[in-house]
C-alpha cells in the first residue's frame, strides 16, 4: 500500500536532498570546465593574454597583465623594451613564460 506520512516526508526530503547534490554538482562542473573552455579563474587563464612589459632586469622582466604585475621570462634572446607588448605563452610555478605579440 501507500507509506505513511511520516515515511512519505523522509522520502521526499531525501529526494529533494539528493537532486540538490546533483544540482550543485552539475553547476559546479558547468562552472569551472563549461563545455571544454579554458579556465575562467587562477593563473592557467592568462595564457594566451596580453600584457605590457613595465621593467626589464636581466633575464626577467615585469610584465602587467590583467591590471596584474608578474614576474615574467622568455626562452630565445629577443630584443624587449618596456613598453613592449607580449603574450602569455604558458605558467611556471609564479612566473610567466611570454613572446613577443605577433
């Protein structure tokens, strides 16, 4: 026959619970990897910006991406200035790998 009314409320609520954890776990994957973009948040979405070199001292530089100030390197010599625009190649540790803007 039918549950009581007490079981029906356990029933029910531990339904509602269960497609509120699905829910947020749906939104929480749609949010942080939406349809196989790239990172909205943390240093992973700066590859691939622009910035503006503000400093050069030896073989780093600081570069201004975002409104940020990083600590930025680059791989082959190439003839930077400040003021110079780059691009975010890729991330190590706190520090940017950058080329020069094409």
């Amino acid at each position: 026959m039918g549950l009581s009314g007490a079981a029906l409320d356990i029933v029910l609520i531990l339904v509602a619970l269960a497609f509120f954890l699905l829910g947020a776990w749906m939104g929480r994957m749609l949010t942080r990897y939406p349809f196989g973009r790239k990172p909205y948040t943390g240093m992973e979405s700066l590859i691939g910006s622009t910035g503006v070199i503000k400093s050069i001292k030896g073989e780093s530089m600081e570069v201004t991406v975002d409104g940020q100030v990083w600590i930025a390197f680059y791989d082959e010599r190439k003839n930077f200035k400040a003021g110079d625009e780059v691009v975010v190649k890729g991330v190590e540790g706190l520090k940017l790998k950058v080329d020069q803007k094409k």
